[in-house]
C-alpha cells in the first residue's frame, strides 16, 4: 500500500491493526538496530530508512532531489515487504541473509534482489531482520552505492 501521507505516525494509525501490530513490531526491530546516520521518513509512499542529504548531498541517482534510499518497508497485497538496497548491492549480505532465513524458515523464502515478503505475519523474522539491519554501516552502504553505480552493474 503505497500511502500519500507524510508521516510515519499518521501511515501506521491508517492500518488496519492486524497490519499495524506487524508493521509496529517490524519498525521496532529496524529502529533499535539502524546504525547511526540513517533517518526515518516517509519514502515511495512506504516507511523509508535513507542516508539524509546533510550526510550525502547527492541524493539518489533516479531523483537526486530524494535522499538515498536505504530500506523501505509496507503492504503490498496481502504482504509484508521489506526493500533493503544493501541486499541488492552487496552479494555477500545477500547470501548471508539468505543462508539465514532458510534456517528458521517453515516455509520458502519469499526474497527477491532486494525485496523481502512476508505472508504470514507470526512468521516474520524480527530478530533475524534487526541482524541485516545493523550489518551495513552507513559508510558501507554509501560505499557500495558508489562501487555499483559507477560501474552501472550491481549484482
């Protein structure tokens, strides 16, 4: 669900609370493990964790006017989803979070380059979504930004 609100407060109370509980608890896990120099905001009509322009004046390369996105997270359909752009630009992420989640998961993992969905909201894996979180840096991910996208291939 791609929101038009401008603040994180006002998107969560406009969730059904079978939604809002899961999405409560997910941005809990994300807060409690960002590392330091990333902020909240509303991005892409979802909640969005960027590296701000007072820290990278860039911004994005798709609308420099936007701060580098970092994580979103939202409902899609009847989903959960969870973008972590660090997941498509550092393979080595990737493939631990990927070995991780097939641990403890009941079911497939459903994981794209960069997007995480889950269907089944008490299968969520807060724990193991706060670890992918705090695993980049700000430093990291700005780095892997740049490796990436001045080679104009991520992985």
């Amino acid at each position: 669900m791609q929101s038009k609100v401008e603040n994180v407060e006002i998107y969560l109370s406009e969730l059904s609370e079978e939604r809002r509980l899961p999405m409560q608890k997910l941005r809990k896990s994300i807060l409690d493990n960002l590392p330091e120099g990333f902020s909240e905001t509303m991005s892409y009509g979802m909640i969005g964790y960027v590296v701000p322009h007072s820290i990278y004046p860039s911004g994005y390369h798709c609308n420099p006017k936007l701060p580098l996105p970092f994580i979103n997270i939202g409902w899609q359909k009847n989903n959960i989803l969870m973008h972590h752009l660090g997941l498509y630009l550092n393979q080595s992420t990737y493939d631990w979070f990927f070995e991780e989640s097939t641990k403890i998961s009941k079911t497939k993992v459903d994981i794209g380059k960069g997007c995480i969905r889950f269907k089944k909201m008490d299968q969520i894996p807060f724990e193991l979504l706060g670890e992918l979180v705090s695993r980049i840096s700000l430093d990291q991910y700005v780095s892997y930004y740049e490796e990436n996208f001045k080679n104009k291939k991520p992985f």
